[in-house]
C-alpha cells in the first residue's frame, strides 16, 4: 500500500448517514436514561450489552436501571450527589450508570486499578457520596483499598478520609458469594415499583437539563495527577451520534472492545455510539488477543476497538490461528500513531472494509477528529484526521460540526495553518472545565471558548492535524528544546522496532537527555549501540538519545486508554540507570 493507495472503503456510506439523520433531525437533546428508553421502545428485544456471562437487551437493562435507581433514591441518594463507580467492563457497570443518571445523581467512574492512596484521592476530590464497587478483579482487592482509606465501611461506619461518603455498595462476582456478609450489595438495593419513589423519579427526570453535568471523567494521567472532567448528558450524546455519523454505522451494528467503560474512549465510541442504530456493545473485562477474535466469531461483531498496542498483538494472534472473521468490517485504532506496516496488516489480515484512527481526550468527549472512509494510507500514518462530522447533533456555528482546531503559540496567539504550536479546540463537545480546580482551568482556557490540548501539532490547509508530540513530553537538552515524537518516529521506522518511547532523563552537564525506551519486534534483538548509530545517521546530534532500554509491551506504563505515561517511564529510567 503505497501513498496513493485508499483503504478500502465501507459500502454505502453517504446512504447510512442519511439514514441516521432521518432518525435523529432535529437534533433530539435528551438526557442518557432518555435515550435508552427510546431505543429500548423501539428494539426491546434487541441485545444491548454482552460480556464474557451474560447477555441484555435493551428492554431488560431498562428495567435493571430502573429497579437499580429505586434502591438508590430509597437509600439517600439526590439528584447532585456524585457516585463514585470502582467496576470493571460488565453489564452490572452498564446497569449502574444508567442508573445512577435517572436518578440526577453524576456519575464518577474510576480506573479499577487504582491503589489505595489514589483512589483515595479521587474520592476526596470528587466529594463522592456514594461508592458501588467490585469486590475483586484479576488479583486487584478493591475492598481491602476501602479498607485502607475508611474502616468499618461495611458496617456503616463512616468518616476518616471520607466524611461525605454516606453509601458504599459491593457488587460481588457473578458466581461467589459476598466477600463481607455485611455489606450491602447490588443486588440488595434493587426495587420493585414503589409509588412515592417513582413519583420522585419521575418529577426529578421533568427537572433535568441535557445540559447538567452526568459525569465527572477523571483524566488518564499521562503527565501526572488526574482531573476530574465535567461532561453533560448532551456532551456524550452528540459526540456519540457524531462517531456513529462519520463511521457511517449500519443498523444494529455489533462494537467489541476491552477498553474500559470508565474511559470516555469505550464509554462514548463503543456503547453510547451503539445506541444510535440499536446495536450491541461486546464487552471483554481485560484484554486478550486470542478471547477477542474468538469474541468477534461468536457474537457476529462488526466493528473492533483497539489501541496501536493492541492492533499489534491481534495481528500476532490472527497470524498464530484460525478464525472466522467474516462478521469484521471495520477497526478503530487509536490512542497514539502506529507505523504503516501495522495498518496495512491489519487491513490485508483481517480483510477490513474500514480501518480508521483518531484523535480526542477527555476534556473533547472522547473522539473530535476522524480520518475518513476513502482516506489514503498516508493519512492513517501522518494525520489523525479531521473534525468528524457532525450530522444532525453538529452545531451550524462550526459548519455542521462538533469540534474544531486550531494552534496557538506559547502566548495563545494564532498560528497559521500549517504551522506548529499547541493545539486548541471549541465546541459543543468540549468540557467546560475540571471540578474543584478553577486554577487548574484558567490554566487550559482560552478566550472564545477554546480549550489548550497540551499536544503539539498542526492544522493542516485541508483541515486534517498532524500530531508532534506532548507539550509537556518535551526536554531540553543544553539549550536546546528536543520533541520525543520526532526521534520515536525515526526508530518506528526500522523493522526490528515494535514501539518507541523517548524520555527526558536528567543530565548533570546537559540538564537532560534522552533515553529510548524501545520494544524490540519479535524475534528481532538490536542492540542500544545500533539504535543510537541508526539514530545518529538520522537526527542532529542533540537529538540522539544518551540511552536505550529494552522492554516488552505488557511492562509498559499505560493509561487506561492506552496511552504510555511518559512520567513512568522517565522515573523508571532514571531508577534503572542510577540517574
């Protein structure tokens, strides 16, 4: 596939994205509970969510969150309140986030994986009220951290680091028995129709605005600690209806992904996004290459969400077995750039029809740019597309769509297409800022509404962005400023690279160089004097990283959407080199 070569173009894409618009013009602006229940009118019968045990339609998981919101509301808990969820990918998360937005309360989703100290943080800072969490998952004790941060939770006892928290709600494997026989749990707060609650429900849903906040996202965390972002019903809708738009979703279309649901990638490109043609969310609670084609044979999916690291490990297993892939149109790999050679296996292995990547973060509500169907591989490998379109959900103010770009200068001042500085964006589905950290949010806020991204890059004269590298990703070396993605780009490029990763680490004469982090192909076994020879024939001479470490891509630090968190990497360099 050279520069002039399409990927392969999904059929009827200009039919499919009339077909949504006719659904949804105008614009319905509605909140999420809104929308299940009419979908759920439409195709009650119609599976909704499916995870590794079980399978919901639409119907049923109306009814779950309806029962769900009873027991909440009976057990003290107001429209405002925030409700902190600790769950892995099932249809018990899905059931509690629908949920908790019938009952006007905001939702907090937390990475499961966080320790005690940390989510000890996110609780305080979030002034949660409530937390429904796992009890145990894949060797992570989620009760003992509780334990740690408030004892005595499960027998009501509160205060210590949490005097707000009021609720604290287990939900125990599907196939074991309560951990702590007195805690409450799921299960326990479920509610038949009681009359004076669904009176209350009832006038609390007449109260809302699809513009009131439903979520606080905490970000990733690539640089440091995490913030919380603030996302309305309305936000997520039309970010979503914007994904299923430009992906041109055919009807019911099936969405498999391990990414989880407490990340707006998952959360918004995979479930909410399926909502739009009554489709399906094929959830996996951890990623595995091998149960994920196996997932795709089983449940017919259409549509597979991946990040660059994962797309590698698929095409290693596609490789190693034999699968019936027929159901597989389409891949969304995202998250960070990928050489060429993993887009064109990953078309010519799997026989895609579309293959596309994009570019979002939390603060955007998930993806704002696409590349699009028809796209050349140049484009999947240079750019990470354009502002997606917006169809009926897009805002006319911007063309009819719902984010757009542009770059600024240290100052904030505007640069020309083409030129690079720091990417800035505005729109309907850009975050109004974080929750409690007003500084925090001048910092990022632009005038007009435009908010700084961090990323470095370029908005290209035909709308598409180019991406350079982090803001904050970058170190000075003497008295020169180096940008990590240009040296990773350069080391992509050799076959015996699977993944680079360049840091800063600290130099007593320099202040800082740099040190590659690299994960070598299979098979392949370069050596760090190669690697920097190689580099020194391509880059000027304060470019070439000091240092070159070998990893394996399961020991890199990663976000949970995927992404590398440069930070770890540099404090594990420096430990491992004795900087």
């Amino acid at each position: 596939m050279g520069s002039s070569t399409v990927v392969p173009l999904l059929k009827n894409v200009d039919q499919r994205r009339r077909d949504l618009d006719a659904r949804h013009r105008p614009w319905p602006q509605i909140t999420l509970s809104e929308l299940l229940d009419r979908v759920a009118a439409e195709h009650p019968e119609r599976p909704f969510v499916i995870d590794d045990q079980n399978t919901c339609t639409y119907a049923e998981m109306q009814e779950w969150s309806r029962r769900l919101a009873r027991g909440l509301v009976g057990r003290g808990i107001e429209s405002g309140d925030h409700v902190a969820m600790v769950l892995p990918n099932s249809v018990e998360t899905v059931a509690v986030r629908f949920a908790i937005a019938r009952t006007g309360a905001v939702a907090v989703p937390i990475n499961f994986q966080l320790r005690a100290e940390e989510l000890a943080y996110v609780l305080t800072q979030s002034r949660a009220s409530a937390v429904i969490t796992m009890e145990e998952f894949r060797g992570i004790d989620a009760l003992d951290a509780l334990d740690r941060i408030t004892p005595g939770w499960e027998r009501g006892q509160r205060g210590g680091s949490l005097p707000e928290l009021r609720l604290v709600v287990t939900v125990p494997h599907a196939s074991a028995r309560p951990a702590r026989s007195t805690a409450l749990t799921l299960g326990c707060i479920e509610r038949d129709p009681d009359p004076a609650i669904d009176d209350e429900l009832a006038a609390r849903a007449a109260r809302m605005d699809p513009r009131d906040t439903t979520t606080i996202f905490y970000t990733s965390g690539t640089t440091g600690q995490a913030k919380g972002v603030l996302s309305s019903h309305d936000m997520e809708l039309r970010s979503a209806y914007g994904s299923a738009y430009t992906r041109a979703f055919e009807d019911g279309r099936r969405i498999l992904f391990a990414l989880p649901l407490h990340h707006v990638f998952a959360y918004i490109e995979g479930l909410l996004a399926s909502m739009f043609v009554g489709g399906c969310a094929v959830l996996q609670p951890a990623f595995d290459p091998r149960e994920s084609l196996l997932a795709i044979e089983r449940h017919d999916v259409g549509e597979a969400l991946f990040v660059p690291m994962m797309s590698l490990a698929i095409i290693d297993a596609v490789r190693a077995g034999s699968y019936d892939l027929s159901s597989l149109h389409s891949v969304m790999s995202a998250a960070q750039s990928a050489p060429a050679r993993v887009w064109k296996e990953l078309s010519e292995l799997l026989d895609l029809e579309q293959l596309v990547t994009a570019y979002g973060m939390t603060e955007t509500s998930a993806a704002t740019t696409f590349t699009m169907p028809g796209d050349t591989l140049d484009n999947l490998v240079d750019t990470v597309g354009r502002p997606k379109l917006g169809g009926s959900a897009g805002d006319p103010e911007l063309g009819g769509r719902l984010a757009e770009y542009k770059a600024v200068d240290l100052s904030g001042r505007d640069l020309q297409p083409g030129e690079e500085g720091e990417l800035a964006a505005r729109g309907p589905i850009v975050a109004p800022g974080y929750y409690g950290k007003a500084q925090e949010t001048a910092e990022v806020m632009l005038p007009g509404g435009w908010l700084r991204s961090g990323d470095l890059g370029r908005v290209r004269v035909d709308g598409y962005l180019e991406l350079t590298g982090r803001s904050k990703d970058l170190y000075k070396r003497g008295a020169e400023m180096v940008m990590p993605a240009e040296i990773e780009a350069r080391l992509d490029r050799r076959p015996d690279v699977a993944q680079a990763h360049v840091v800063g680490v600290p130099d007593e004469r320099m202040g800082e160089v740099g040190c590659a982090w690299v994960v070598p192909n299979e098979d392949a076994k370069p050596t760090a004097e190669e690697l920097i020879d190689y580099c020194r024939s391509e880059l000027a001479r304060f470019k070439v990283p000091v240092y070159v470490l070998f990893t394996t891509a399961d020991q890199l630090p990663l976000t949970a959407s995927g992404k590398v968190q440069k930070f770890k990497l540099a404090e594990r360099a420096a430990r491992q080199l004795g900087l």
